[in-house]
C-alpha cells in the first residue's frame, strides 16, 4: 500500500485538497465512475495523461482508501480498479464541479443525465463472489 499523506492542516478543505486537489486525481476517479477500470482505459480518455503521474495517482488513490486494486479477469498481471464506498462518495464533489463548469466556462460538455442524477450508492463496490 501506499504512504498516506501528510495533512498540512487540521482544516477538512485544505486535508480534503491534500488527497483530491492536484489537477489529475479527480480527472482518474471521473473515469472510474464512467466505467474505466484498466490502467489502458484511464490512458484512452479524452485528456492526455503521463504514464507516471497515472501510476501515482492510482497508488494515492489505493493508499487512501478511495479505491481498490484487483486481479485481472483474464490475466492476474492486468489489475482492474474500482471504487470503493469512500471513493463513491466523492460523486457530490464531482457532480458539484460539473455543474459549475458547465454553467461558468464556455463551451463545455453537458454532463450525462447518469452523472448528474447518479447516488454515490449506485458506485459502491459489489460483493466480490468468493474466490474472485
């Protein structure tokens, strides 16, 4: 697992920023509510992002509990990710973001129906099948 984080302050914003804030953490939990699930999947999307910097942002992610790692379904060697509760419940952030953006910055995407009407309770991890 990874290092957790050093909080530079007591202050939910500021810790909540600690984990979220950079401009790339929130772009991979955006995917892994539109369905990426595959390190190739997360290198598809619409904003162009380093190999490095998505390695690190999955094992920041891992190592704060937002999202899990698991075994390929094919080949044990190609993990999927997927969120966990704590990851989930980000949705409102993101949705709150989407919503300003698209209201504030001109020529913008709409945010899909599915996203803006979507519970975090309509990501939470499924039970795993026992041995899966």
């Amino acid at each position: 697992m990874a290092d957790t984080i050093t909080y530079r302050s007591p202050c939910p914003v500021a810790s909540a920023l600690d984990v979220v804030g950079d401009k790339w953490t929130l772009i991979v939990v955006r995917g892994l509510f539109a369905g990426q699930v595959r390190y190739g999947d997360f290198l598809k999307g619409p904003e162009p992002i380093a190999t490095n910097i998505l390695a690190d942002r999955l094992r920041l992610l891992e190592g704060e509990g937002l999202i899990e790692r698991l075994p390929g379904e094919t080949v044990a060697t190609h993990f999927r990710y997927r969120l966990t509760r704590k990851g989930a419940d980000l949705l409102p952030v993101l949705q709150a973001l989407a919503q300003w953006g698209y209201a504030h910055i001109p020529k913008r995407w709409k945010p899909p129906q599915w996203f803006v009407e979507g519970k975090p309770s309509d990501f939470y991890p499924k039970p795993r099948k026992r041995g899966a």
